[in-house]
C-alpha cells in the first residue's frame, strides 16, 4: 500500500521577514509624507491669518473713509473703537476664530495705524498689517 501525502503547493502567507520589509518601507514613507503634510498646514494657516488681516485693512480703511479718521483704539473681544462702534464693516467677530491666534498691539500715528496680531501656524509668526498691505516678521 502506498501513503499519499497531502502536501498544498506554493504558500499559505507572508513571512515574517516580508512583513518586515513592509511595515518599513511604509515607516520610510510616513517619514518623508507626514513632515511635508505639516509644512503645508502651516503654510496654509499663515496664508488664512495673511488673507483675514487684508480683509480687516479693507475694513479698517472703509472706518477711516466713513469717519475720516482711523480708530484711535480697538477693543479686540467685540471689534469696536474708542466709542464702542463696530470697526466691521465687511467681516464679521466669526471671520476671525482659527484664523488669528492672537491680538498683539493696535496703534495709530500721523493719520495711519498698524495692526500687530500672531498667526495660526506653529511657528506663531507676528504679522503687521498697515495701510500699505500685512507684512510677515
């Protein structure tokens, strides 16, 4: 009498050295990917706080035309002046959440001002917005 064995042909898995090889060329990619995705997050938030404070300029130099002069102090919790008038004309409080992570210093001289504020990105880059645009320190 012959025994025949059953014996499957080719391979049932992966072994434990391609799994290796794998997990460390996926380590490799998340390596090079991750760095760059957050690079581009910070570039993305800097841009927003860059693009909010313009649009706070255009609003503060719609204040200037309608009252014909800048405001001579801002109250940053409610966007409003000396007087408690709204400086918005444009935006809106809302625009600003996530956009601008802090209000650093407003001052105004010799019938212009400058903005002073900390964007969102990590770095937390000071921004200074004047009537000539928002400039990045």
């Amino acid at each position: 009498m012959s025994i025949q064995h059953n014996k499957k042909k080719g391979r049932g898995g992966f072994t434990l050295v391609e799994l290796l090889i794998v997990i460390v060329i996926l380590g490799i990619l998340a390596g090079i990917a991750i760095p760059q995705y957050l690079t581009y997050l910070d570039k993305a938030r800097l841009t927003a706080s860059i693009s909010t404070l313009s649009s706070l300029g255009n609003d503060i130099e719609a204040y200037h035309l309608s009252n014909g002069q800048y405001p001579l102090s801002i109250d940053w919790a409610n966007y409003t002046d000396q007087n408690g008038n709204s400086i918005l004309t444009a935006m809106t409080p809302s625009m600003f959440y996530g956009k601008i992570a802090s209000w650093q210093t407003y001052s105004t001289e010799n019938d212009t001002y400058t903005v002073t504020a900390t964007a969102t990105d990590s770095k937390q880059t000071l921004l200074t917005l004047s009537p000539t645009g928002v400039a990045s320190n």
